[in-house]
C-alpha cells in the first residue's frame, strides 16, 4: 500500500518543490505543494504538472489526490 511519505517522493522527484505535505490512507491522500514550475500558469495547469509528475501511479497506486497548489510568492504571502 502506497504510504503518504511515498506519494510526497513521487511529486519531489519529478517536479522541483519548494515544499511538498501529503496526507491520507493508502488510497486518499491531500496534497500541499509549492513550486515555482507553477508561476504563470492556471491552477488546473499546475494541477496537471503534479499528475505528470506522478504518471502510472495515478492509475495504479493512487485512487484519489485533493491538491492545493502554489507558487512559492503566493505561499508567501499566506504566511503571517
């Protein structure tokens, strides 16, 4: 069974992060994730840049991703 640590790997090798949590069980998991790959691009576009990064595993490993996406400027600017 795919473990949460794993599916943060999966993201942190394919796609340069500034910052990178996954939580969930097995089949669910909710992902936060800053990259600046994500600057200039809609959030359905940096969406599909964390699908890219996961490829098969989506399908085979990976049931279900909630994802909040950011770029590193806009992460910032939520931190008090």
């Amino acid at each position: 069974m795919v473990q949460p640590d794993d599916v943060q790997a999966y993201i942190a090798e394919r796609l340069p992060c500034d910052l990178v949590r996954v939580v969930g069980d097995g089949q669910h998991f909710e992902a936060l994730i800053v990259s600046p790959e994500f600057r200039g691009k809609t959030r359905i576009q940096q969406h599909q840049l964390v699908y890219r990064a996961l490829g098969d595993r989506m399908r085979q490993e990976i049931h279900a991703l909630s994802m909040q996406t950011f770029t590193p400027e806009d992460w910032a600017a939520r931190q008090p």
